[in-house]
C-alpha cells in the first residue's frame, strides 16, 4: 500500500507540475479522446483495452534541415504531453482471467511532415486475476470453494510505441504499443508481464 500510495503522489506532483500551464479547464476537458485497443498478453492471451486521453500541454517546434544540394527539409514537431485512465482484461486460457487499471503519463511527438507519432508512459495500476477454481481449507479441515478467487497486485506500467495519425471520419490515430507491467509482491518477488496492443484513438466530439 506504501508503494501504491508514494507512486500515485509522485504522479500527481507532476500532473500538477504539466498542468499548471494549461489554465482554461474548459479547453482541457474538451481535449479528451478515446483509445480502443485489443490486448494482447505475452503474445497469445488475447484481450481488450479503453482509455481515456486528456492533454496537458502542447508545443509545436518548427525546425528544418538544409541538405548539401540546398532542399530544406521540413523537420518540425509536435510534443504533446497526455494523462490517460486505462482499463483492460485479457484471458489466459487454462489459467485466469485478469482485470488492471492504470494511469499514465505519455509525452507524444508527432512529425509533422510524415504524421509519424512516437510515444513513452509511465504510471501506477492494479492488477486483479480471477481463478475459475480455487479452494482452501478452513479449521475444522473442510474443503470449500471460493468465488472469484484470486489475488491483487500493485502494477506499474512502462509503454512505448510509434504510429501514424490518420485524421479520418472514423479515428484520429493508429498505434501499436509495447506495454510492460510489473506485479509486485508476486510469491515475495516482482513479475514482469509483455503486452503488445494495436490502438485505435477516436475524437468523438467530431
């Protein structure tokens, strides 16, 4: 519980920290998108994530490059820095099924020219797996089932990932993401878990 509580304080030291440029609240909740992405656990437990996406603060660089023979290359960008909620399950055959929420902190950066995107996050999440069967035995040496048993772990998460921003009717962007968390606590030791997923961000107010 330390840990849980020290992350998300550290966490929202620098939300407030990034947001203290943003001073029109209205402007920043009308920032907000939304990510559906399927959630692929260690390659083959298959699963589903939705996000939601706030931006704290934008920048665009203008920069650009002179070649040898004179062509200038537009090389400007644009840093975006994002506060997402994220909430998922993936399901692992024979095994359980596995519940986790988590918040992020992400600086994007967006190449103008070609709408290539690269990302990296950081956050606190929890982690909830549910086993379909799990026992224990009481004092008086009987067996008896429990209903949704299973553990909670405390559940850090690191991303990084690249895309392309599309800015049709129908998504706004389209990333692929490689997703590292971390289980603390698990058998007394700390658990990495590899989740690559395929996102699809959709701006509804469109």
């Amino acid at each position: 519980m330390k840990k849980i509580l020290f992350t998300t304080v550290v966490i929202l030291f620098f939300v407030k920290l990034v947001y203290s440029q943003q001073t029109d609240t209205l402007s920043f909740l009308q920032t907000r998108t939304f990510t559906f992405s399927y959630f692929g656990n260690n390659l083959l437990n298959p699963g589903l994530k939705s996000s939601i996406n706030f931006t704290l603060s934008e920048e665009t660089i203008k920069k650009t490059k002179t070649r040898k023979n004179n062509k200038i290359i537009d090389k400007s960008y644009n840093n975006k820095w994002i506060l997402s909620g994220n909430i998922g399950f993936f399901w692992h055959p024979q095994s359980h099924v596995a519940v986790f929420n988590y918040y992020l902190i992400s600086m994007q950066k967006l190449k103008l020219k070609s709408n290539r995107i690269t990302l990296f996050g950081i956050g606190p999440g929890i982690y909830r797996s549910f086993y379909p069967e799990t026992y224990t035995v009481n004092k008086a040496g009987t067996v008896d089932k429990i209903i949704l048993g299973g553990r909670m772990y405390f559940a850090p998460v690191f991303s990084f990932g690249s895309g392309k921003e599309i800015n049709n009717y129908f998504f706004t962007e389209r990333i692929f993401t490689t997703n590292l968390m971390f289980l603390f606590d698990y058998n007394t030791g700390i658990v990495p878990l590899l989740n690559l997923e395929l996102a699809f961000t959709f701006d509804f107010k469109r």
